[in-house]
C-alpha cells in the first residue's frame, strides 16, 4: 500500500433546511426536535418577524450555550454552523451583539416551558434500580452554591449571601430540584433566590405520585412539608432532627414506633449504623427516620435505612451540572432574566442527557444507569454538534447513535459502597472547616462491612400502651378501621365536650407520671404554642398542677370540674323540671351555674340543630314533643382523632 496515498472522505447528514438549518443540538435533537420547539414557541409574542437568527434557532443556540459554557457567543455560533458550511451549506455570519438580542427576544420562558415538558421520570419497569418494592424512589434537595456575576440587577435579586468566612465572593443563585434516584433524572425545579428549601419545595409537591417514595434529609424536617407530601399519597422516608421528639404510640417487633407528627400517623426508625472500611477501621453514626410506611413485615427498619442511603443520588445530580457541565464557572448573564434562562436551559440540557445515556443503558441487560459515564455521555454531545452527526437520525439507528455507542463503550464497574467526609473546597463553601471529632476519613475509602442497629424507645415512653376499650357506639367503627389505623390510636379518651376534657382523658391514661406539652399537643393534633398556654391557664386555677418548664400532672384526689364543661343530659334535666314551657338560656345558665352565657347559647343552638331541642324564639328553646333520647354515657371509647360534640 502506498503509504502517500490519499482518500477523500464524505459526510451525509439530515438538518432543517435554509436559515433554520443551524437550530440544532448534534445527537440530542432527537430527544428535543424541531416539532417540539415550534410547538412551544406557537403563541402569541413569541415568533415575531422572520430574522437573520429565527426564534426556533435562537432557543437551540441559547441551549448550545449551557452545552458549551466556557465558549463565547461568536464560537458556539461557529460551532452550531461549522458541519454545515464544510457542508457547502450557506449559513449567515452573525455579530455577538445579533447573538444577544436574538438571545433577549427569546426570554426565560420558552425554556422553562421546554424543561417542563422533558422533566419526568425516566424509567421503566425493567431498569434496574429504579423501583423499591413497587415504590419509585425521589428525592428532594436543594443547590445553593452556582455563582453568577456580580452586578447590580444580580445583587438586588439575590442579594448577599453569608458564608462561613463572611459574605461570598459571588451572588448564588438556588435550585430546588425533584430527582428521580434510580436514573438521576429531574422531575421539576424551582429557580431563583433562596427562600428556604421547605418553601421552594412545597412548589414541587405536585410531581409526585402515590408509587413514589420520597427521600430527605434533615433540611426538610417540617410540619407543612410532612402534611403535604402526606396529602400527595406519595411515602415518606424523611431523617429528623435532633429536637423533634414524637410520643411513642406503639413499639413493633422490629424496634421501631409508632407516633403521629403534624396530625400524619408515622413509623419512627432509631438507629446506629456502623460501617468497617477497607482499611479496617470503623465509622458510627446516628440516624433517626421517619416514614409513612408502618407495615413492619412489607418494610423492616433495616431495609428502610438501607434505602435512604439513596438520598444522595440526588447530591450526583447536582454535582454533574455544577462540577462537569459548568466545571465551577460563573454564569453569563448580568440580570435575572438571563439567569433564569441560563439555568433552565441547563437543567434541559442534563436532562436531555439523562434521556440518552438511559437509551444506552437500557440496551445492555441488566445494565444499572449508574453504571453510565455522564463524563463520557456530555463529550459524545459536543462533538455530534460539533460534527452534525445523528441531528435526524436515520430509522432504526437510534440505539446505536454517537451517545449510545460513547455510554456503551465506556461503562462504569459496578458500584462499590465508599464513605469519606465532606470537606470544605471553596471560601465561599456555606459549610465551616471541618470537625476534629467528625468520624468520617478524609478520603474516599471502600466500605466493607455494614452493620445496622435498631433502638426500641426508651422504658419511660411518653404514652403508655392503649387500654381495652369497653363496648360502645364507637366499637363498630373501630372494627371497620382498617389495620394501619387501628394500630395508630391513642390511649383511649372518654367523650368530651371541651379540649380541657381532651387533656384529662389523655393525662387520665397515666395519671402519676408527669406530661410534656408537646406529648399532648401530638397526642390530640393540636398546636404546640396553643396548648401550651391554655395548660398554663390551666394550672393558675388549679385544674393542673405546672411541675417544671411546660410539664404538667394532674392533682391529687377528685378532679376539679371545669367552668366550661356543660352536657347536654344536664340540660335537659333542667328543661324537663317544667317541660312544657320555653326556656330562655339565661334561665338555663342560671340553673346550672357553671358555664358562661354565651358558651351555653352555642351549645343550644347546636343541640337545636340536631332535633335534641326545639327552638321557639331567639335563645328561646323548649323540648320536643317525642320523648328525648337518652344522652349517650360518656365512657371509654377509641377513635382515631378525638371528635368534638357541637359546641
């Protein structure tokens, strides 16, 4: 073979045709093609007159630009046009200044409406991975640490952020995302400044669904979020902080308890997981969870605890668009417009990426996406822009396109279970330096061994266990309740009338031991703050005995009756003295001489309601004509939330 030889080589590719030809995004255009833009951009004030640089083209450059973020306007243009004039393909030279406006006329929300529409769940019932027992896994968290440049617009709307060594170099711009664990694919995000990741992430409720189980971390310890991720009928596997003490309701078989936090019954995971690394030492920590899953024999504790280690896929997520999408840069844009549409064309970039490497995976049995190199999956993309390779793929060559092979060739080994600790790599970390006593390594090290120990709640529990419940009108009820509910009861409660019944059936359960605030306020499924002050109230009149700091016992010998408690039998009694005359509750309340008026006049108004009585004039009553029936006894019954009688 001559070794001077020469041979000419030809490229064929498929693009859009005349000045739309541009408008491309190389090998990912199949997961975001021209129909799909076009559709999002038909509205009114978004397409304008016909331009050197069309609307259509303009959102690809504008996504080109988070896929090339240390190129400028004029390179990234040259790069989108650069296989189609070696083509011979005649495209139109464009100045920066044309880049930015064409960028300025497009705005931030045809690319948040273009992320919405990609944003979702990834995969399939036969990936690996990414179910749990029937539940999908997501995760909630929050990126605080993308720098953008530091101008006046910028500062107003994101203001000064506070760091450990004082104020950040940087404006930071935050990010809620909603990421499903197993693919690392995006469900939704929030985008602007911080305002508390419970806040932002309330936005993101509506993503989920009742197959979805949803992991956090301490972050997102809070009573709106618990209720709402309850109310979605998602689970909930939710670490809690220190501070947050539930009442033990029922201890299980597996160590853990159950308690109600934010009017949501709830399984409460103590635990200490021990890992021994390769090197043979030993770590501990201390983990306290909770989840909405209460079935021991479909959840053990241990497998729970397992799975929120699965929290931190979500920690990867970010980690790709920060460190090897922007390798740390700061962003372009100089107000909060461009921001946003920065960052939600990046978001829709990852995400696209995400689609293809999941095509990749999914073409290799039993191939887990973790096992995707998203190094490797971001480089195939450029240099298919670059090259205009695979812009319209032929049929039947979608599952072997430049990503797909890039992905394939370059799989990952299995992943191996590692721990390290989480230092410090930037002044404007929002984390201090690292704790002496942290019993972390400072370096990534295999895990050998994992050893999970689950702690029953101490002896002194803060509910004691239920008692038998005699027969009443409420044991059908009861018995229709499905299990999960039953188990769920609190101590069985007499009837009431009032919360300050409420308390003493619930302090009457154990009357010797002493009750903290937040016990009955969890108890009852009412407001800490509240309860608080009515049991202090309480105690100036001798209801209650106050024995320390919000703790509270009942006196000895009989109880006091309380000045607001009034029954209707008591009524009734008086009324039946003269039955056949009206009564005014004036008249009522003298008789009783131990409730207020007013109090007594709602009461009567209510009994009204029900037929008990028989109104004949304004706060005029008389009892009907048919025999009343028998006020119900007021004994032990057990209903899953205490029911307040008319009041």
């Amino acid at each position: 073979m001559d070794q001077c030889g020469t041979t000419t080589l030809t490229q064929t590719f498929t693009t859009a045709c005349g000045m739309f030809a541009p408008g491309h995004l190389g090998a990912l255009t199949r997961y975001l093609p021209f129909e799909l833009v076009d559709d999002v951009l038909d509205q009114p004030g978004r397409r304008g007159r016909t331009r050197t640089v069309p609307t259509r083209v303009a959102v690809y450059f504008v996504l080109a630009l988070a896929l090339f973020p240390d190129a400028s306007y004029g390179r990234v243009w040259d790069t989108l046009a650069g296989a189609l004039r070696q083509a011979g393909h005649l495209v139109a030279s464009v100045t920066v200044a044309g880049l930015a406006c064409a960028r300025r006329r497009v705005g931030p929300d045809p690319l948040r409406e273009l992320f919405e529409v990609v944003a979702g769940p990834l995969g399939r019932p036969c990936t690996r991975g990414v179910s749990w027992r029937g539940l999908r896994t997501v995760a909630f968290d929050g990126c605080r640490s993308t720098r953008v440049p530091e101008t006046g617009d910028n500062v107003a709307w994101l203001g000064r952020y506070k760091v450990a060594a004082g104020v950040a170099a940087y404006p930071l711009l935050a990010v809620m995302a909603l990421a499903e664990t197993g693919t690392r694919a995006l469900l939704g995000a929030v985008v602007g400044p911080y305002r508390g990741e419970v806040e932002a992430a309330l936005q993101l409720v509506g993503h989920l669904r009742q197959d979805m189980v949803v992991l956090a971390d301490r972050g997102f310890d809070a009573n709106a979020f618990i209720r709402a991720v309850h109310a979605s009928r998602a689970a909930l596997l939710l670490r809690i902080c220190s501070s947050r003490r539930p009442a033990v309701l029922q201890v299980l078989a597996d160590g853990s308890f159950l308690s109600v936090i934010a009017g949501v019954p709830v399984r409460v995971i103590a635990a200490t997981v021990t890992v021994t690394c390769a090197d043979g030492s030993t770590h501990r920590g201390e983990y306290r969870l909770v989840t909405t899953l209460t079935d021991v024999r479909r959840h053990p504790a241990e497998d729970l605890l397992a799975l929120y280690h699965q929290r931190w896929e979500i920690e990867v997520t970010f980690l790709a668009i920060r460190h090897t999408m922007l390798k740390g840069r700061v962003l372009r844009s100089g107000d909060p417009q461009g921001l946003r549409q920065e960052m939600w064309a990046l978001l829709t970039v990852h995400q696209l990426l995400r689609m293809a490497m999941l095509d990749a995976t999914d073409a290799v049995p039993g191939c887990d996406p973790d096992r995707a190199c998203f190094t490797a999956a971001l480089i195939a993309a450029r240099d298919s822009v670059t090259r205009g390779a695979a812009i319209v793929p032929d049929v039947g060559s979608e599952l072997t396109g430049p990503i797909a092979e890039a992905v394939t060739g370059a799989l990952l080994p299995p992943r191996r279970p590692r721990i390290s600790a989480r230092t410090v790599k930037g002044v404007s970390a929002r984390y201090g330096h690292r704790q002496s006593d942290e019993d972390r390594p400072c370096v990534s090290t295999p895990v050998t061994a994992l050893d999970i120990i689950v702690h029953f709640p101490r002896q002194d529990a803060p509910v004691p266990a239920p008692q038998a419940t005699p027969p009443g009108r409420n044991s059908a009820l009861q018995q229709d309740l499905p299990v999960t509910a039953q188990t769920l009861l609190p101590p069985a409660v007499p009837m009431h009338t009032s919360r300050l019944e409420d308390v003493l059936a619930a302090m009457g359960t154990a009357p010797e031991r002493e009750w903290r605030a937040i016990e009955l306020a969890t108890l009852l499924r009412l407001d800490r703050g509240d309860l608080t002050g009515e049991l202090i109230r309480w105690s100036r009149r001798q209801i209650l005995i106050k024995t320390g700091p919000a703790t509270f016992k009942i006196p000895d010998g009989p109880p006091r009756p309380s000045k607001l408690a009034v029954h209707p039998e008591d009524v009734i009694a008086v009324m039946a003295t003269d039955p056949h005359r009206p009564w005014h509750a004036r008249e009522i309340t003298a008789a009783l001489n131990t409730v207020k008026h007013s109090t007594l006049a709602q009461h009567l108004s209510a009994w009204a309601r029900k037929n008990l009585l028989v109104k004949t004039a304004p706060a005029t009553y008389q009892l009907p004509e048919q025999p009343v029936p028998a006020a119900p006894t007021r004994q032990l019954t057990a209903t899953n939330t205490p029911t307040r009688r008319a009041a």
